[in-house]
C-alpha cells in the first residue's frame, strides 16, 4: 500500500479528489493548511505513474507497512461481562467462558447492538433481573437481534423480535441462524403483535419513541417493561407516559447518562 501526498487550493480540493478517485485511490483523506490551502493524502495499490500524472501538486509517495486490518479489528473487540451472569464475546472468540456466566455470542461489523453500549448493557441487565422462565418475550426495535438472543440464553419460554428496518431484521435472522438459536422475528410494528400476548417487553430504543409507543406498550405487554435507550434528563417523561397506562416503575439501572426502566403492570402486581 501507498500514501500519495498533494499539496493544493481547498477550491480545487473536489475536483482533484475526483481525479485520485479515478485513478484507482482506496481512500482519500483532506487536510487543511494555512492559506486557504489543503493537503490530500491518497492511498494506491500501485503508485505508477502518480508523480508523472499529479505532478503540479507537489506530490509526494510514502511506503505503508502491510497490515492486517481484520486482525487489527478483531483485536478491537475483546469478550466482556454484563450483569451478573452474560458474559459476551465476538464470534472468533476461542477464550474460555468464566464460571457462573452464560456466553452470548456478539457479532461485529454492525452498526449497532454488540452490546458496547451503555444502553444495550443496561437493558441486558435488567433482562437478567425481570425474566422468568414462563415468559413470552418481545423485542421491539430487534436491531441485530442480541436482546432475543440474550433471552433465549437466559431461559426464556418464547421469543420475539419486531423492528420497522427490514435489513434490520435480515441481520437479526441471520444472527440468530448462525447461534442455533430460533429466528422468530419480523418485520413490522407492534400493531401486529395480539393483545396481552407478551409477559415481557423489551425495547432498547429512544425516549420519544417510547412515548410515543407507550398505549402499544401497555396493549401487548400483560406483566412487565423493560425500556432502555433513554437520557436520564429524559427518564421521568418516559415513566409519565406509561404511568398513564397502569404501569409504574419498579427498578431504575443507570450507567454514565443513560437510563433503563423497568415498569410493572400494576393490575398484574
């Protein structure tokens, strides 16, 4: 690999970009200099003729070391414990599982729903608190489907996932698949789950939409809530909402900003 080096006008910037583009660049990155001017740094696989082609520019190539940029991204993601009981590891990972805890197998190279986030976290650990064997279980929002898979491992009788993103769910079912793990979900809304169907909602989603949601909520769910993905300046709306419906809170986790509530069915109390 090599770094191509040209030194220019910011207003001739896009044009030469374009043109390092044609020529074959893997990637291209601008920097600002003094003087309305601006550095391009492309890479080449083959740095032929560049010196001859942009030589107006003040071109300079550099050597890149060869590296192995799966291997630099696996080593990225190291296997972490959530709760007190998941523990949650990539798909190549080899390492034993600690004693005590159940291995939930995470799947990188998504945008979200490795179980990173602070939000994901927390709505895992109160999975880990609110689930009973008995229950039916739905994740709304199902993303990459780690909340369901995190619910089968942990014990529960049946599991859903829903999400409005059909790629979402594509990603959701192929994950599940490759865990041996039941890919009951689909895509659509809550508006095509039955009525009282569900003992445990999950949904790792975002405040408003959770207010917005809060009558589906409390439609579907017969026992209890689970509700992350929520600021803490954000919390108490959130509970309002459902507060409306019947449901009060019964265990605030918190972790930095975020905030995950779970919300009881008072008639089922």
């Amino acid at each position: 690999m090599y770094s191509l080096y040209l030194e220019g006008l910011e207003s001739e910037a896009e044009l030469l970009s374009s043109e390092l583009w044609d020529e074959g660049a893997t990637g291209i990155q601008e920097e600002p200099l003094v003087g309305a001017r601006c550095q391009l740094r492309a890479w080449f696989e083959d740095p032929a003729g560049l010196l001859q082609r942009f030589a107006t520019f003040g071109p300079r190539i550099e050597s890149e070391p060869d590296v192995d940029w799966e291997a630099e991204s696996r080593q990225a993601w190291q296997p972490f414990a959530v709760g007190r009981r998941l523990y949650l590891a990539p798909e190549w990972d080899e390492s034993a599982t600690p004693a005590g805890r159940i291995r939930l197998t995470i799947h990188p190279g998504q945008a979200l729903g490795t179980g990173a986030h602070p939000a994901t976290q927390l709505c895992l650990e109160a999975l880990e608190t609110q689930l009973l064997a008995s229950d039916v279980v739905l994740d709304v929002g199902a993303g990459t489907g780690i909340l369901a898979s995190a619910a089968h491992h942990l014990g529960a009788r049946h599991v859903m996932g829903c999400d409005i993103d059909f790629d979402s769910i594509s990603v959701a079912r192929c994950n599940l698949l490759s865990d041996a793990l039941p890919p009951h979900v689909f895509a659509g809304s809550t508006r095509a789950v039955r009525s009282q169907s569900i003992d445990l909602l999950l949904a790792n989603i975002n405040a408003v939409t959770h207010q917005t949601l809060a009558g589906e909520y409390a439609r579907i769910a017969r026992r209890c809530l689970s509700l992350s993905g929520v600021p803490d300046r954000h919390a108490a709306k959130v509970s309002e909402a459902l507060a409306k419906f019947g449901y009060k809170v019964a265990q605030t986790l918190t972790k930095n900003e975020w905030v995950a509530l779970v919300l009881c069915n008072e008639e089922d109390s």
